[in-house]
C-alpha cells in the first residue's frame, strides 16, 4: 500500500498550466498524465499572484534525497520544453517532475520511475526561482 500523498501547494497560474498540459498529455503519456491531474485535484490553490515560498513550483530549484539509496541531488523543475537533463532541469511532465511539484521541504512522497519501481523521496530544500539573464 502506497504511503499518504503529503499536502502540495500550486499557484493558479500553475495549476492552470499544468491542467492544460496534463489534458494535452492524456493520449500520448496516460498514465504520467493521470497522475498530475490526480496531482492537480488534491493541491491547495493559492489564488490571484500569490507564491508559496516553501513550496516547490515552476523554477523552483529542488534538493531531495532518495531514501533507498540516500543519494542527495539538486534540480531545477521546469515547463517540458525548458527540461534539459545536463544542467539538472527537470520537466514537470516527467514521474520526478510530477512528484516534485507543490511539495514543501521534509516531506516524503513515493513515485514511480519510469521503469515501474516505486521509490521513496524526501524534499531537502526548496529554493526559490531565479530569474535568467541572457547570457548562458
């Protein structure tokens, strides 16, 4: 039996994003797409421009430990097309991504890999997003 799923906190903005994405998902990733709209329907919304700074959202950089092999990593949650996995930024579309969205620092969720296996992850951190120059 699966753990209880921790509290997550979206903004509109991205709840709404992402339902799109999730809606646009659902023939071609069905299972990754139920899965965040199943994400989507138990998240606390904040409303209007209001952030939650402790709360992972799009940009936010992450640092969590996988609890089975306590293997501690960093990374950046981005829209699909801003994912590039050399420099750590993983799209919200992918089993990470989803389980990383809306979750504060201390807690745990089990997620799924891309495989099947169901792992256990502990949020370390959560940093806020930092706005990109231009220069790369």
């Amino acid at each position: 039996m699966t753990a209880k799923r921790p509290a997550i906190t979206v903004t509109a903005a991205d709840h709404a994003m992402l339902s799109r994405i999730a809606a646009g998902a659902a023939n071609t990733m069905p299972e990754l797409a139920a899965e965040l709209t199943h994400e989507l329907d138990r998240a606390r919304i904040l409303p209007g421009n209001r952030v939650s700074h402790d709360h992972a959202r799009i940009g936010s950089q992450i640092v969590y430990r996988d609890e089975s092999t306590k293997r501690e990593t960093t990374v950046t949650l981005v829209w699909p097309q801003d994912a590039d996995i050399e420099k750590n930024r993983v799209s919200v579309m992918t089993p990470i991504g989803v389980a990383l969205i809306g979750m504060a620092a201390e807690r745990s969720i089990d997620w799924t890999t891309r495989s099947g296996e169901v792992k256990r992850l502990t949020v370390l951190e959560v940093r806020e997003p930092v706005e990109e120059g231009a220069a790369p």
